[in-house]
C-alpha cells in the first residue's frame, strides 16, 4: 500500500469509523463488474454465442444480489442478448457484417437477499462497459 492510501486511512480515522469503512470498500474495490472483457468475433450466416458473466469484485456472495443490466448500443442483426442470473448471454446468427459497438450498464439494486448494509458498503454500484462485436464475411 502506497503511503498516499495510508495517509487517506488515517485522515479517515480522524473522521469517523463509517468514512474508515467506506474508504476499505474502495480500497479492496468492492464494486459491480464485467468479469469478461470482450466478445468472439462471428461470422456472417454462422450461428453464434458468447458469454459474459457479471459479479461483485471481492465478493464470493455476488449471486445473493440484485442485478439490472441495460444495453445501449448497436448488436448485429439476427444476434439476441438475454441474462441469466450472473451470465449475459449473446446469441443468434449475424445477418450483417460490420464492427457492432454497444454499452452495458451493470447496476446494483436494493432488495437482494443480501443486506442493505452489504450494498451500501459497496464502493459504488454501477459498472459500465463498452463491448464490439465483429462479424466478418469469412
């Protein structure tokens, strides 16, 4: 640990144990993330699949919360995105060829069978990520 984090910690000591706390949920960032990075490419007129799965950093719970993902973006047409539980999932057959950029929004949400305390020691709880999907024609 670098002495700026220390010197963070200790002026955090200074103003109180719940400023302590939030500082070690950032520390060990305790966040919503995209565990995968990015996609396959596919090939126009070939089924395709792949995954990315979603979780809580640092946390080996990250299955007990509440997950609202959104897309923004562009998929290629005949590719379909659907979540199941900690996995998003992108399927179908690419009928265009083309580089198919999009955002995914991965939010945390109150009600999960985990403690409200649990989600507000979460250093943040939205996670954004930008995917591409590249289909060729060969």
């Amino acid at each position: 640990m670098s002495i700026h984090h220390w010197l963070l910690l200790a002026s955090l000591c200074l103003s109180g144990c719940e400023a302590l706390d939030e500082a070690f949920d950032c520390l060990d960032n305790d966040v919503p993330e995209f565990r995968d990075s990015t996609l396959l490419p596919g090939v126009l007129n070939q089924v395709y699949g792949d995954t990315i799965r979603i979780g809580i950093n640092n946390d080996a719970f990250d299955e007990w919360y509440n997950y609202r993902v959104e897309l923004t973006g562009e998929l290629p047409p005949g590719i379909l995105f659907r979540r199941e539980q900690l996995r998003l999932y992108f399927e179908g057959t690419p009928l265009a060829v083309g580089d198919f950029e999009f955002t995914l929004r991965l939010e945390v949400l109150p009600g999960s069978s985990r403690d409200q305390e649990d989600i507000d020691s979460l250093c943040r709880t939205v996670e954004f990520g930008n995917y591409v999907i590249r289909v060729s024609d060969n």
